[in-house]
C-alpha cells in the first residue's frame, strides 16, 4: 500500500549553520555545549490552577491546559513556531493513500523526566488513557493501535478520517505522552501529584490553586532551556495581576484590559502584547432546542446578536484589537473558514424583532453564565441586552468549574462561550454544534448530515464547500451570537528577553517554554 510520508527539519537555518560550524550533524537531535540554565522567571496567570491540567489525558477541549503542557509534557506532533504541525517526539509520520493508516516513527533519544526512553508503548498507552471531551469520537474511529517495535506506531482506522492528524496532533490532548511504567506504578492520583513527562520542565513542586513551579530538563531532544526555573502564579483579579508586575513579583501576566492596560502601557520598563488569537467569543443558547424556551425563536436570537455593540466593548477592552469576523465558533486562520457577514448592532431592530415574538417589553432572561476570568467582557455584553429588554443576572464561575459544568451540560438560559482549541473549521464544529460535541446542547439533523459527508471526503475542494455550508447554518440559524476574535492583552517585565508570545500562530500562551530567555543584564 502507498503511503504519503512527511519529515520536516525541527532546526532552523540559523542552528544548522552553527551545528555545520562545529563539524556536527544536521540531524543531530539537539545543540551540544548549550549553556546552562539560569535565573527564574514567574507568570501570573488570570485563572486558578487545577491539577486536572497537568494530565493530558483529562484535557478538556479547551486551550487553558496547553499552558502547562507545553512546559511538562510533549507530543508526537504539535504546534510549534511557523508549522501547524511540527515532528516531535515523532521525527516523521506517513499516512497510507487510502486514508486508512498513519504511522509515526518516534525521535531516537527522547527521554522523559525520569531518563525512560519514550517508545510505542507509551505512545499506545498515553492514547487509550486519554478521557478528555473527544474521548468516544476518537475512540470510535480508532479500529487498532500496532507497536511493531520501540521506535515505531500505527494507528489504523475504521473508514477514512481527513482530520484524524489534526484531532490526535493538535486539538485534544491524546498525541501528548506520558510514561506507561511510572503512570501504572503511581497511580491516576499520583501522577497528578508528580507528574513526569517528556517536555523542557519537570515538575518541582505545586501549592493547590496558587502556584506550579518547575525546573529545566536539560536533557530535552530540542534544546536546553535557557531559564532555570519556572512558576505560574494564579492571580485571577486583574488589578492585583498589574500590581504584581509593576513590582517586579512576577515577570510577565495574563489578560489585562481596557484602563489598566493603559497603566500598564505607561509604566517605564513594561510592554504591552497585543497578540491576536484563535480564540472567539460567543453568546450560546443551550435552550434552543426547547419549545418551550424564548430561545426556541430564531427572532429571539437575533435580537440578543443585534443588540450587543461589539465596537464599543472592543475598543473599551481591546482597543479595536479584536477582530469582529461574525463567526461564533471557527477563528479566521483555521483552514475551512468561512467569512459571514460583518455583525451588526442595531438596538431598534433588536426590539422590533422581540416585539414580535411576542416580547414587546422584553423578558427575564435569568442566568448569564461566564468564565469569571473575560467577567468584564460578560458584564458588557449583559449591559447591552439590558437596553433591548433582554434581563439576565451574570454569574461568573471559576474556570475549571465553567468548563465542567459547560461541558456537563448543566448550564441553562445563557451562557458566554468561548473556543481557543487548536484545529481547524470542522474540528471546531464538531465539538461546538454537531450532534455528541462536547460542548453541543442540542443539534440540527442536516447539519450533522452534512458534517458526516465532509468527514470522509477526502478531496480538499469538495470538504470546503460542505464545511461553507455548516458555518452558513449556523449563522442563519443564530446557534449563538458572536462576539469577537480576541486579541489578547499581556503584559511583560523588564527582565524578559524573548516572551514567547505570538511565537505559535493563534496561541494564547508563551510558548515553546524552552525558547523563552531572560534579558541580558
């Protein structure tokens, strides 16, 4: 059977030329003689810090986890710097013409943290283990892993599945691997505990909800980090987050907004990053489905879209940053996306449209769940639908419990979503709208018919067009009000050299951790 390979250099033209300087193998699988890892740099972050985020198995469809995957553990392919998806701890994959098979040949000399070589096993293991949101999609369409040797894995599949490299590579934790061994002799508890992993950091030491410290692993195949140690601070109020950075307690943070960002673009010696990201933003109607529910009136939805002034909260929060793209769930640079019309803001029409659904002086929306992180962005958007009559009452959760329960389906009346997952236009669909998604309450049977077509059409052209005609559905249908494409705010002290924001295309977080450095004294 043919198979299509693909290998592409992990080292860049510049390590090349210096690896050619010192007589050494282009091929080699990292630098020799790299300085030793020094100082300490310290994020504070905007959310609480959840154990269930260093397992990659228990990732949940969203991008927070990634922030410290990055750091602890690696993976087959993944996102890295100019490559959607990068070779890995797999230096090569190949998929078979049929679209049938993929096989991985694994990175010789990869170890994880404990000095265990990375082989199939923990590849096949790390797979089956994995229990996060796309757990019974996956499996599903897995008929077999095969380990023919320590170096080699193979995945084979039931029927062609176009976006099996980049569910397994990059939106969901599956592809990242952890030891087999230490895993079965620790326990699930004890793994969360001391996490041992394959990444540039090891795991030194974890304060519940405030603080993840790691140190360098300078045996990692891609290169030694620069920085000793590392730790992830939780400060979720933004105020306290600035104030931390103007002091020097913390050396870069997450999320800040609207006058604070000011302050902070003020402040000698502190930068602003506005990085734009895959990260949309979106008003969800999980009582939709329910006839019972005003939300069962497409005018209703459209009211509440119409009434939110995306213009003026981008420019109070991200100073225009944002883009206003009207597509609730696919980011502008996913392949596959589709461009709806611009969104609008029209109060009138919004009442109008109310009016005749028989709402003429409004409604009690009840809750308006958020992420108690973007309350800021929750508190605008509920301010808006106040003018037209829409009522509701914010109720902002703790990130892990948000997403928890988001994904339990527990959630009722309204809920502000938000996507920033890896992928691209069908990945994100699949979980946000198509029938079984993780985050999908209800579901349109000519929209799951459709997306069942497109996930065997092998031919690129043929699968656009199904996927256009989803994203069309879903916006005619209002299957939830878009708000933006953030771009988001950080801020970065003076004892930085490279941040790692932006690095990766669309990522939110710093990243690759072992490219960050400190500033030259």
């Amino acid at each position: 059977m043919k198979r299509v390979s693909y290998r592409r250099s992990d080292l860049t033209r510049r390590d090349a030329l210096w690896l050619a300087a010192f007589g050494l193998a282009a091929g080699a699988a990292r630098p020799i003689l790299a300085a030793a890892p020094q100082g300490q740099l310290t994020w504070g972050a905007h959310i609480s810090l959840a154990p269930t985020w260093f397992d990659p198995a228990e990732t949940s469809g969203i991008i927070t986890p990634f922030m410290i995957l990055y750091a602890l553990h690696d993976a087959l392919v993944k996102p890295m710097p100019g490559k959607l998806l990068a070779p890995s701890l797999a230096e090569s994959w190949s998929a078979s013409e049929d679209g049938l098979s993929y096989e991985f040949v694994l990175r010789k000399g990869a170890t994880f943290h404990n000095g265990a070589p990375v082989t199939a096993e923990d590849v096949k293991f790390s797979f089956e283990r994995y229990r996060g949101n796309s757990h019974d999609m996956l499996k599903s369409r897995v008929e077999a892993i095969e380990t023919p040797d320590p170096e080699h894995v193979r995945f084979k599949l039931k029927e062609p599945w176009a976006d099996f490299l980049t569910f397994y590579g990059s939106a969901t934790g599956a592809g990242w691997i952890v030891p087999k061994k230490y895993v079965e002799k620790v326990g699930e508890d004890g793994f969360k505990r001391a996490p041992i992993g394959a990444g540039p950091y090891k795991f030194v030491s974890f304060d519940p909800g405030v603080e993840l410290v790691m140190e360098a692993f300078e045996g990692y195949w891609r290169k030694t980090p620069s920085v000793k140690r590392i730790a992830i601070r939780a400060i979720p109020d933004e105020s306290t987050r600035l104030a931390a950075l103007k002091r020097g307690e913390v050396d870069m943070i997450y999320w800040i907004t609207g006058e604070l960002a000011e302050e902070l673009q003020r402040t000698p010696g502190l930068t602003l990053k506005a990085v734009p990201v895959q990260t949309t933003f979106f008003l969800y109607f999980p009582e939709q489905w329910d006839a019972k529910s005003p939300w069962h009136d497409e005018r209703v939805r459209q009211a509440a879209s119409l009434a939110i002034d995306r213009r003026s909260i981008n420019e109070a929060l991200t100073f225009g940053h944002s883009l206003l793209t009207g597509n609730s769930f696919v980011a502008t640079t996913f392949e596959y996306y589709w461009q709806p019309p611009e969104p609008t803001y029209d109060l009138a029409k919004a009442r109008q449209l109310l009016a005749e659904a028989g709402y003429p002086n409004g409604f009690e929306a009840g809750a308006y769940y958020c992420d108690a992180a973007f309350a800021n962005i929750g508190e605008a958007v509920l301010n808006n639908l106040h003018e037209a009559g829409i009522r509701a009452n914010l109720r902002p959760l703790e990130r892990a419990a948000f997403v928890k329960s988001y994904t339990e389906k527990k959630l009722k009346n309204l809920v502000m979503g938000a996507t920033a997952a890896f992928g691209n236009a069908a990945t994100r669909l699949e979980t946000q709208v198509v029938n079984g998604g993780a985050f999908a309450y209800g579901n349109y049977p000519d929209i799951d018919a459709l997306f069942r077509q497109q996930a065997v059409e092998l031919v690129s052209q043929r699968r656009a067009e199904l996927l256009r005609q989803i994203q069309e559905l879903v916006h005619q249908r209002v299957i939830a009000a878009p708000i933006w494409q953030l771009a988001a705010h950080s801020g970065v002290g003076p004892r930085v050299g490279e941040s790692g924001f932006g690095l990766i295309a669309g990522y939110p977080w710093t990243s690759p951790y072992e490219d960050i450095t400190l500033r030259a004294p």
